[in-house]
C-alpha cells in the first residue's frame, strides 16, 4: 500500500511510486530533496526521511500535518470553511477569505486556513505572488472524502515515522544534514520544458533555467565522488521538444536513464519523464 498527499502538488509522483522504490537503493537516510507535496518521502522505509523544500510556506504546511492532532486540524479546517462560506466555484467566498488570510500578520496566519483555501483554489495547487500572499484562483473542488482520508493516513505516517524538515535552497543542505554513503538522494526538481507555479516566475523563490539546471547536473556528479547515490526525475521531452543537455550529461557520465514514457499531469498535457541513476540498479518500467 502505498500512501498519498492530501495537496495536489504539480509533478505529482504518486503514480509511479512503487517503480520508484524498485529502483531505490535502501539506506538508513532517504532525503527528498525538492520535498512539494511529498508523495515519495512519506511512503520511503528508511530510518530517517528528510524532508526539504526551498518553499518554507509549504514546509510548514507539510508539517502542520504532523504537528497538530488529526481530529482538531480536521474540525478547525470544517469551522474555517464553514465560517468563510467556502463551497466550490464560489469566487465571492473564497476571495473574501484569500483576502482575509493574505491580510493577517504573519504569526496569525495559521496552516490550517492555508490548507482550507488550497481545497477549494483551481485544480487545489499551491500558488503565491513575490510578496508570498497565496493568490491561486478560485476552483471547483472541495473538501471532500477522498482528501479526508489522504488527511487522515498521511498525517498518521507524519507522527509515526522519524522525519527531518528543511527549508534550504538544496545547494546548501550539506549546511544543515550530514549527507554521506548512507544517504540516499531523490531529487524531483522544476522541469524546464515545463511550467509550473513554483517556476513560472520566481514569486519570491527560487526560479528555474539553464544555469540551474546545469547547477543540478554538478550536484549530482558531485554526490557520486561522496558515493552517494542519487534518483533524478526530469522531463526528457516535452511538446516535441528534446532537452539536449540533459542528454549529453547523462550519456558523458554514463548514468542509467529509465524511460517512463508519456506521464499525463495535473494539467492534462503529457510529458517524456525519466528517471536518472548515478548508480547500477535500473529495471524496465512497465
């Protein structure tokens, strides 16, 4: 079995999770190192998970799962809904309480309101501007029982398992985690022949272009020299249009490239995606 986020995080891996861990080397330290919604920390073995993501607003809302008892975030999130008169596709309700929430100062505004909006905002994605005000539009969804139960076995695993939560830019966690040949590395980052809200723009973090993306590719072969292996997910393809780097880095280091085939996101549209190995452990994805 294996468990789900109750956010609906762009590049999703909830589909390929089991194929994923097939491929994972065990180690007592597995690192999700672009945490998101983290799909495929939660469900990982290890003694230790780390959990990293350079979105402290979604830090903390990943570990506002974990932190609060279940049954009140639950009954705290009904009473926001109901006081704020959230139902779906209700643009003048759910602006009133976007606006109420942007406006609070910052240690009033708690992840459980957070977490309301996000329910009932398009397509549930988590959206903010540069002066980190959510302002994802209004949507068609709700709180309804499948994200309930989502809720409810996610946060359990949250209090059940040893987790580690960092909010860094991932250059730097070796600032913040000793990270050596016990470690496992998942790195899930922003695709650049993809936009998502976390890289159409910086909104005040972290953006995405070449540099980075070469940025990632010395990190990663900079991990192999510590014997720390890695797990890449990227986009190969996307719309007929071939990421030529990306080929010649993993054909000059001779790492292992899984190819997944068209994997449909959030958005509808499909994308070549792959996994990359620093290491030898590749079986065919099915």
């Amino acid at each position: 079995m294996f468990y789900e986020s109750p956010l609906n995080y762009i590049g999703s891996k909830a589909k390929i999770i089991s194929f994923i861990q097939e491929n994972t080397l065990p180690k007592s330290k597995f690192v999700d190192v672009f945490g998101g919604g983290f799909n495929v920390g939660i469900n990982s073995e290890s003694k230790v998970i780390v959990y990293n993501d350079i979105n402290f607003i979604v830090k903390d809302l990943i570990q506002s799962f974990q932190l609060y008892d279940t049954y009140e975030y639950i009954t705290y999130v009904k009473k926001f809904i109901e006081k704020q008169g959230l139902e779906k596709g209700n643009k003048e309700a759910y602006l009133s309480a976007r606006n109420y929430y942007n406006r609070l100062p910052e240690d009033r505004k708690d992840k459980r309101m957070l977490f309301a909006l996000i329910l009932y905002s398009f397509q549930q994605q988590i959206r903010f501007n540069s002066h980190f005000d959510f302002n994802n539009t209004v949507g068609v969804r709700w709180f309804n029982d499948c994200i309930l139960a989502k809720l409810v076995s996610f946060s359990r695993l949250l209090k059940e398992k040893k987790i580690i939560f960092i909010s860094t830019d991932y250059i730097d966690l070796e600032r913040h985690l000793v990270i050596d040949e016990d470690s496992f590395l998942y790195l899930d980052p922003p695709y650049k022949l993809t936009t998502g809200s976390y890289n159409d723009g910086k909104r005040g973090f972290k953006g995405w272009d070449d540099n980075l993306e070469q940025e990632l590719f010395q990190f990663i072969d900079k991990m192999i020299e510590k014997n720390v292996p890695c797990m890449l997910s990227y986009v190969m393809e996307h719309k007929g249009i071939r990421n030529i780097a990306l080929e010649d880095w993993i054909e000059r280091n001779h790492y292992q490239c899984i190819l997944l085939g068209d994997i449909t996101g959030i958005s509808g549209q499909p994308r070549k995606e792959i996994l990359v190995l620093n290491y030898e452990k590749a079986k065919v994805y099915n």
